[in-house]
C-alpha cells in the first residue's frame, strides 16, 4: 500500500514524483510571465514522497483534510455583514432542529436495528431448541449452521458489492474524520443503509460481534445525511440548508451522531457525550482525571448520595478543560447533550411499548440493560487484591489481544484484495467455524441439575434465560449452552447474574473465555459490520466470574460484579477509554455503587496495556494508513523547526493573476492551497496576501469574470457570486477542473483573487520549534498552516504545511539520523 503513488491528493504542502515532473516540463511555459514562483530556497525545496493514500473498505484511496478553519474572504464578510438577526436565528434554530432529527432518527434506527436481531436470531435459536427437543441433533446443527452461513453471506454481499466502507466497527473511521481527515465514503448514504441491514444480519448470524460499535459508525453516517446542506439531485435546495456546506457545521453535527449511536446502542446516553469528549480531546480529558480527588470515593463507599455529586464535578471539570480548546465547544456540548437526552427518551417509549408482546420476540432482551443492583459492593483487602490482578490480566490480554488482532487484520486484508468472491468466501469460512464452536463445544459441558426455588423456569424453554436444556433430561440444564446458543446480549447478563454463584462451572467459563477470546479475534475484520465491544465485554466478564468463584467466601462481592469488573478490566485493556467506559459501564449496570471499584480496574488494566501497543482503535487507525495527528508532539520533533520540514515547490499566485497560469497550476499539480501575494502596483513591496483553497479557484474560473487588463475587479466578482457558490459540497460530486471549459484568449486574460482569499490564515515563523506547530496545528483542526520567513528581504512566505508533513514517515525521510524507526 505505501508504495502506490497514484492519485495523491496534497493539501499544499508537496506533491508526488510523477506530478513534479509534469509540472517541470510546463513550468517554463508557466514561469514566463513570473506569476508563479517558487519562493523556497534551493536548499529547502524537497517532495513529500510519503504516501498520502490509505485503505478505505478493502481499496487505497487518495486521503484528503478536512476544512474546519472559517475562510475570512470578502465574500464571507459580505455575507455576514448582509445577514438580519432574523437570519441568525433561524440558522440557529435550524442547527437544533437538525440535532433533534438526528437524536431521533438514531434512536429509531438503534431500536429497530435490536428488533431485527432479536427477532431474527431468536426465530433461529427457537428452530436449533425445538428441534433438539425432539432428539434431532444432526437437524438442529444443520438448521442452526445453515441460518448463520445464509445471513453471514447476505450481509457479507452487502459489503463486498455495495459498500466496503461499512465493514468493521466504524469507530476507527469516524475518530479519524473528527481528527480531520476526510476518506472515501465513509459516511456515504450507502454505507450507511449498508450498516444497518449487515450489522443485524452479521449479529443474527451468531458471530462473535456486537452492533454497538456500528451504531456509533451509523449515527455518525445519519448525521452527514441530515447535514448535507440540502441537495440539487433530490430538489432539495431550501436556502437555508446553504448555512450547513461546511465542514465545521459537518463536523458537529457528526459529533452529536457519534454520541447518539453509543446512547442508543447502550442505553448509555451520559456515556455517549464522554465518548465523543474523550476521542476527540483526549488529552483534556487526561488532564480532568489528574485533577479529580478519588480519595473522597473511597471514604465514602457505601453511600451513593457522596458519588453522584463525584461524577457531577468529574464532567464539570473535564467540560471546563475541554472548553479551553477551541475544538469542542460549549454549544457543541450541549447539543451533544440534547441529542443523546432524545436518543434516550425515544429508546425508553418505545421499549414500553414492545413490553406488551407487540414486537415479536422483542421485549425483554435486545437493548442491553444488566441490573446487578442486587449485588452487595461492601469489599475488603482480598477484594481489591483481586481487582488489581483483574486489572493487571486485563492490561495484558488486552494488549495481547490487540496484537493479534492486528496481525488478522493484515492477512485478511490480502484475502480481501482479491476480490468480493473471496471476501464472501472467507466470512461463509468464519461463519461454519463459530457454528462448530458454539453448537459442538456444549456437547463437552456435563448436565447440572436445576436449582430449587427459582422463580423462573429450568430448564429454559427457548430463545432466552440461564439454563438452557441442549442435551439434558428434564430437571436438567447444560451451562456452557445457556452461554453459547444466547445473543450476545443475554449471555453477557447470564454472566452478570447474581442470582446464582454456581450456576456456572469453573471449567465452562474457561472454555467460554477461550472461545469467545478466539472467535473475537477472527472474527473482526471480516466484510461485515462488527463491533468490538461486545465480544470484549463477553471475554472480561468470563473470567472476571472465574475470579469470583475462585475466591468463594473469601470476597465480600458476589460473582455477577467480579464479571462487571472483568469486562471493565479487557474494556481499559483493548480500547484504552477510561471515562467514557466507566460512565457507559455504570448506566449499563445501574449501579453507581460500583464506580471506585470500575474507575481502578479500568486505570490499571490501561496502564499495564500501555506498556505494550495502543489501544485496538488507534492500531485500525494506524493500520489503515490514516494521516491521525496525535494530541501530543514526538519527542523529536523538538530537534527541528517549521521550516525543516516544509516540503514543495509551492506555487504561489499573485493577487491579480493570469488565467492561463491559474489553469497550469490547477492542471500539473493537486495542491488544494495556494499562497497569494501582493506585488507593485497592487503594494508597495511582496507581502503574503492570504491562502486561496482548489475548490474556489474552479468556481471563480468557471464564472469566468475576467479583464483584459491586470486591474483590480473585486465589485464585479462581488457582485456575480455569493459565499454559498464556494461552499463545500456534500457527499455528491462538486465542480472539478475537467469540468472547466477555457479558450485560448481567455488563458490570456487576468482575474482577481483577493475576493476569495482568505486574508487571515495562520501563520508561524520558520524558526517556531515543529513540536509546538504540531500541536497548534492539531488543537485549531486546520489543513493549511503558512510559514513565513524570520527575516525580511526574502520571500513573504517560505511554504506551507498540512498534515501529511507532519507525518512520521515524512519527517524520517528526511532526518533520519534524528527521526527514531517504528
């Protein structure tokens, strides 16, 4: 993948070898009329051969940014100027309507996503159980493995033929574009319509996944639909729409959605707005957590009434630190908020509703609510030795886990390189593999006679419930089946019973944990929708129950919370979130009790996984070739300064320029930001303008408002456009340079660019240390950063830097006596 140099989008800051000698070979013709210079020194001038592409679904596309950064032209300001408080009222308005539809909307995606899996997956585990009842094994296996191969396939054909984007979790995906970086339809409304249908077919299929992490991937790809800013296709261009054609309102928006899909997918909706807060100001969130005084939880254990006004001033205090940086917004926080407040109140309607037999076998399961509000959280010293050995285990299989994870993903992705077939090939080969499992490694588990007094029946008739009868004479349940031939979601709350301490044997959470463990790691990266959460939570809490066995009267805690306390353990271990984790985990359990005992578990089994790799998200990220931009600078980085690393020639244009210079530039290069200098007679010496971004320049020429002489014509420019004909458009395709039609005459004709040039970039001196440009870069989300000369009597700008020069990759090609490998 590194080594394919095609199609490589550059944001400014270089281009590849092919394009450079292209540009060479007309830049005589180009440099004749010394408009387009190249202000770099000699000695600066170098191309960032790194590679800008990465895998989106299972192809390398070209990676472009993302622009957050307001572009302050004379057309902005014109139109901010013209705008009536009645206008920004509506836009406002409209802003909360659209966090409302996407609250909506997500909720009643997430709800009717847990009727499709119920439904569907309880019809096959009713068909497996009936006719096991009637001694028809071979039958049973038959119907049970044929089911899952034929929905394992439908939602493996969606992906492989509709929308590859849409297989895997999404998180990785929807992290990277709020860290700025735009990949190929990844929020596309295939893809999202895909998500749906093959996440409730992947988890009615049996395997070892979850619909939560698509959920967050789904809300997100809802939000993009909802923030479009209308569409001409579908005739819906109210002007009003207009407000939302860019990436910052985008980029809100689908932060809101990405909280939605966690509330919906969890019940969990203070756990969705410290999701989106933590992956996207992480290091704030760092920072609450250094702050917080924990020694007063302890003190008061026993008394919920001291933790609630704990977790009130935890969320203040990281709300107050992330609104020092400008990428999240109070605004932003409280949309957020409202957003997974009506997620929430959608999701608890229409539960009441299906209460009543109205939803199929919909009701008591689906959306994951574990009560282990019965458990005593009383501990003493053998209690919290043993959670630091579940954190320590959990900081190491979690580590592990990632690590192989890894490693599948790698080889998967050959598999997949070669086509749909063999991506249906390999998912019907998982599909047969975890019927094996899930169907024959019950038939190991011996029979367990039911218990006596229990208020619900044993053994368990049926899609649901703790005791599932698979082989055994009546009076009779085999454990290890009410685990394996469950949902996913009703074995995670057998492990979370507490009803019962004995109900399973040790030997069978073994083999539980070491299957599940297995599975969930061949299992993710598979063409299908697929999260990671459940298959974690499943893994944590079997041998967080082992450890709870194991103790036996030694524990003042029961078994069901040693399970709650194992699945936090493997949750810090494989994804590394603290905060959000705790929050999601406590309103899972509905027990606030629990949260020292979770907050220790979860900061432990992170650190001792740090030690190791990242977290699995950032790995997919990594992996994936994705441009992410760290919260924090590479300690190298301090070595060098801005202008080390600015890469080029940089193409620059004068505030009046010639048409036909435009259209080469434009032509031989895919730079998406070009400078703008001023010269006499328009000033007295050079100086640097402002930025102009691609996008403007095919609109301005395409309007073709142009002189015959080199003369300023910013009325007439202002006067024929609008701010809304540069804005960005949606996921539909907008104007592209073949889509230009200029004569001959015209190439010699002159426009104006200072209407559509953004007067106040950001700008840093050469000589500013690039850790520090790193991190500005980063904590203001810009895609062009200019550097400029430390002395006068040189150009007015030395060149420009965009997240690709930024990379590791980028910097070791240069300094690699000072860059150490990866």
């Amino acid at each position: 993948m590194m080594e394919n140099q095609v199609d490589i989008e550059n944001d400014g800051g270089g281009m590849i070898e092919e394009e450079k000698f292209d540009l060479e070979r007309n830049f005589s013709t180009i440099s004749e009329t010394g408009s387009i210079r190249e202000p770099l020194l000699k000695s600066k001038s170098r191309v960032n051969n790194t590679s800008q592409i990465a895998i989106v679904g299972a192809n390398v596309y070209p990676i472009e940014s993302l622009d957050y950064d307001i572009v302050e032209n004379d057309l902005f300001k014109q139109d901010w100027r013209s705008r009536k408080k009645v206008e920004i009222f509506q836009y406002i308005f409209l802003k909360w309507t659209l966090v409302l539809l996407i609250g909506l909307s997500t909720g009643l995606v997430g709800f009717f996503n847990n009727i499709g899996v119920e439904n569907i997956a309880g019809f096959k585990l009713l068909l497996t159980s009936n006719l096991m009842l009637e001694g028809k094994y071979f039958q049973a296996f038959a119907a049970f493995a044929g089911c899952n191969v034929f929905f394992a396939t439908c939602a493996a054909a969606l992906c492989a033929f509709i929308a590859p984007a849409a297989a895997g979790s999404g998180i990785p995906e929807v992290k990277a574009y709020l860290n700025g970086i735009d990949a190929h339809s990844i929020l596309a409304p295939s893809t999202l319509l895909v998500k749906i249908f093959g996440s409730i077919l992947g988890v009615s299929a049996g395997f070892v996944v979850g619909k939560e992490g698509p959920m967050v991937h789904t809300g997100a790809c809802i939000a993009n639909l909802l923030g479009q800013g209308g569409s001409r296709k579908y005739h819906l261009t109210w002007k009003w729409l207009k407000y939302f054609k860019n990436d910052r309102d985008r980029r809100d928006l689908i932060t809101c959605g990405a909280a939605a899909g966690v509330a919906a997918a969890f019940r969990a909706p203070v756990g969705g707005v410290l999701f989106a807060l933590e992956e996207i100001a992480s290091w704030s969130l760092s920072l609450s957590l250094s702050h917080t005084h924990t020694h007063r939880v302890h003190a008061h254990n026993k008394q919920a009434k001291y933790l609630l006004p704990f977790i009130i001033k935890l969320v203040s205090q990281t709300v107050q630190l992330c609104n020092l940086c400008c990428r999240w917004r109070s605004a932003l926080l409280w949309r957020t908020f409202f957003t997974t407040a009506v997620v929430a109140m959608v999701l608890r309607s229409l539960i009441q509703f299906c209460r009543g037999g109205n939803c199929g076998l919909f009701g008591q399961g689906g959306l994951i609510m574990f009560d282990v509000n019965s458990g005593v959280s009383n501990y003493n010293t053998v209690d919290v030795l043993a959670l630091i050995l579940i954190g320590v285990l959990g900081g190491l299989l979690g580590s592990l886990y990632n690590y192989l994870v890894d490693k599948v993903l790698r080889t998967y992705a050959v598999i997949n390189e070669r086509g749909p077939a063999f991506k249906i090939l390999l998912v019907m080969s998982v599909s047969i593999l975890t019927s094996c499992c899930s169907y024959g490694l019950p038939w190991f588990a011996g029979c367990i006679p039911c218990p006596v007094g229990l208020e619900e029946k044993c053994p368990t008739i049926g899609r649901s419930g703790n005791y599932k009868n698979f082989q055994c004479p009546a009076g009779h349940y085999n454990d290890l089946a009410s685990l394996f031939l469950n949902t996913n979601d009703d074995a995670i709350r057998n492990l979370f019973s507490s009803n019962n301490s004995n109900e399973f044997h040790i030997s069978t959470l073994l083999i539980f944990f070491a299957g599940v463990y297995c599975l969930g790691i061949i299992t993710y990266g598979i063409a299908i929708p697929s999260g990671l959460f459940i298959p974690v939570i499943l893994a944590g809490a079997s041998y967080g129950r082992i450890f709870g066995r194991a103790l036996g009267s030694l524990s003042n805690l029961n078994v069901g919370l040693f399970s709650l306390l194992g699945a936090a353990s493997f949750l810090g271990g494989t994804m590394r979130m603290t905060v959000s984790i705790c929050v999601i985990l406590l309103e899972l359990t509905n027990n606030l009790l629990m949260l020292p005992l979770v907050m220790l578990v979860l900061l432990i089994s992170k650190t001792v996984a740090d030690i190791f790799n990242k977290g699995v998200y950032d790995q997919i990220v990594k992996m994936k070739g994705l441009p992410f931009l760290e919260a924090h600078a590479e300690p190298f980085m301090r070595n060098l300064v801005a202008g080390d690393v600015c890469s080029g020639p940089l193409l620059s244009f004068s505030g009046v320029e010639k048409v036909g210079n435009i259209v080469h530039a434009l032509k031989y290069s895919r730079h998406n930001g070009f400078p703008v200098i001023d010269e006499p007679p328009f000033s007295e010496t050079p100086e640097l303008c402002g930025l102009v971004l691609r996008s403007h320049l095919l609109v301005l020429l395409n309007g073709k408002k142009f002189t015959k002489q080199r003369v300023l014509s910013a009325s007439n420019i202002l006067s024929r456009f609008h701010a809304f004909d540069f804005a960005k458009p949606g996921s539909g395709k907008g104007l592209k340079f073949e889509d230009l039609v200029i004569t001959e005459e015209e190439m010699e004709m002159y426009i104006d660019l200072h209407p559509i040039t953004n007067t106040s970039p950001y700008t840093v001196v050469e000589t500013m240390s690039l850790a520090k440009a790193a991190i500005l870069f980063r904590q203001l989300g810009l895609r062009h950063l200019c550097v400029v000369p430390k002395k006068t009597g040189r150009a007015p700008i030395v060149g420009i830097l965009t997240r690709h020069d930024f990379m590791h990759e980028h910097i070791s090609n240069l300094y690699p006596h000072l860059v150490p490998h990866k």
